[in-house]
C-alpha cells in the first residue's frame, strides 16, 4: 500500500538553494493528535484550577460569615456584660449612700454599646473583652470592698443594738402580776396609815406568780418588817425593784434574774390587810412611780438611753 505524501518546501527570499521536507500522512495525524492532547491537558488543568480557586472562595466567605457571627455573638455578649457591671456599679453606689459611705472619687464608667461593623476584626473585640474584664475586676474589688465596710458597720449597729437592748432589758417594763389591778396607787393615803405610799398595790390572789419586771440581780431576800417577805432587785443602772408582802421567795441572794422570770409568790406578810404585792420602783435610791413601767419603758426614759 502506498502512503500518502506531503511535501513541504522553504524557499528563501534571495533564491538561494529551496529546502525541501517530505511528511507522511500519519506524522501530521500523530502532531495534529499531539497539539490536541497537549491543549486539551492544558484546558483541563485550567478548568481544575478555576474549581478549585471557586471553592477556596467559598470556603473564605464561609469562614468569613463565621467570623461575622462569632462577632456578633462577642459584641451580644460584651453587651450584656457591660449592662451587668453598670448594674454592679449602681448598687455599690447605693450601698455606700445606704451605710453613709463617701463616694467614689474615681468609680470606672460603665462602657458605651458599640454595635459590631463590617470591618471589625477580631483583635478589636479582643482588647473590649480585656477592658471589660479589668472593669468586671475593679467593679469586684469594689464590691468587696463594699461589703467589708457594710458588714463592719452592720455589726457595730448590731452590737449598738444589743447593747440599747441590754439597756431596756435592765430597765422595768412589764407587770410584775400579769392583769392585776392597781388596788393602792403611788400617793398620799390616810387609810390603813395615814402616810405617802411609795409604791403600788396590785390585786392579786394568794400564790400567784410574781416575776422580775426587768433583768438584775438579787441583793437582797428576806422578811423586812412591814414588806414582810420582801425580794429586791438591783438592775444595775440605777434603777431597783422592790417584791414585798410575798408568801415565798423563789430567788436566792445573788441570783442574776431575767425580765420575766418568775422570783416569788403572791401572800400577805408584813403589814398587810389581805393578799396582794406591794411593788416599789427605786432610782438612784428614791422612789418613783411605778405605774408608768407598768406597760412599757416610759418614753421620757426611753429618750435619755444613748
């Protein structure tokens, strides 16, 4: 079989000798074949790496999208964080103008919202967080700071308190016969004797309960003439109490009493025209009368406590 032939010739411009090139029919189709592979080689690696480019630009804008949330949910949460510290912030002034404490001369201000833009990186969101975060702990020192202070003057209101409370405490205020009637007033009397009476009669019968009408010691426990059986209270503020007439003491001398407590029952020794208790308030070693500490500290005393 005879192969088909192609000549090719290059004539030089100036006529000098004409090259000649024979080339056969399957040498073209095998270069024709190798440009083609070559070019469609060529056009495939373009191809791979348009795709490729396409999806490294997907995944940055997924990234992107990502950050932009992740900003967003940075800037919520700084957001609320800083509303929490204004808030801190806040009660700290009302517990110092609560306990008379001096303001703060330089109290951190609370951080101004800054809602999150397109060119917000994460460095900047960073250093707010860190701000933040040194407010949060200033805030803290403050507030503990704070509550050594209100606990400090909380327990030295509290023992003020007790202290007032022991005060009261020593002071009498109640009935020493629960519901007895006052039968013999703190005045001058003509009847059984005609004389000043330095305390009060109140009604009560045989064996009744008599009980401290404020908290003492006992100095003294005994019959004492006309008081009969008579239980004196010392309060150790100036004031004592006088029990007299009794049937039976339930104290001894020396026993520290407390308001309330029962020390002695109703009878009718001494000088006395039937059961009942002669009670006798003394101050600074006088007699007063009785009748307003009967239902309370009188309000002139309670005035004169510190």
């Amino acid at each position: 079989m005879i192969e088909d032939r192609y000549y090719v010739k290059i004539v030089p411009e100036r006529g000098e000798t004409v090259h000649r090139f024979h080339i056969r029919r399957r040498q073209i189709v095998a270069g024709v074949g190798g440009v083609a592979l070559v070019l469609m080689c060529t056009i495939g690696l373009a191809i791979a790496e348009v795709v490729r480019a396409h999806r490294e630009v997907a995944h940055l804008a997924a990234q992107a999208q990502a950050q932009q949330a992740t900003l967003r949910q940075i800037d919520r949460q700084t957001q609320t964080l800083s509303n929490q510290l204004q808030h801190v912030q806040r009660q700290n002034t009302e517990i110092r103008r609560l306990i008379g404490a001096p303001s703060a001369s330089s109290a951190p201000a609370g951080p101004k919202k800054t809602s999150w833009v397109q060119d917000q990186s994460l460095p900047a969101m960073a250093a707010r967080v860190r701000a933040l975060s040194t407010q949060s702990l200033a805030l803290a020192q403050e507030s503990d700071s704070m509550r050594t202070v209100a606990m400090r003057i909380l327990n030295v209101r509290h023992m003020h308190e007790l202290a007032r409370a022991q005060l009261i405490a020593a002071i009498p205020s109640i009935d020493p016969v629960e519901g007895a009637p006052i039968i013999g007033c703190y005045c001058y009397r003509t009847y059984p004797d005609a004389e000043f009476h330095p305390g009060v009669d109140l009604g009560a019968d045989y064996g009744d309960t008599v009980r401290a009408t404020a908290a003492g010691v006992v100095v003294a426990n005994g019959y004492d003439g006309g008081y009969g059986i008579k239980i004196d209270i010392d309060h150790g503020n100036g004031y004592q109490t006088w029990y007299a007439h009794l049937s039976r003491a339930l104290v001894a001398v020396g026993a520290r009493v407390y308001k309330g407590e029962a020390i002695g029952l109703v009878g009718a020794t001494g000088f006395a025209t039937g059961p009942h208790l002669h009670y006798q308030v003394m101050y600074e070693g006088s007699p007063v009368n009785p009748t307003p500490f009967l239902n309370g500290v009188p309000a002139n005393v309670l005035a004169s406590l510190p």
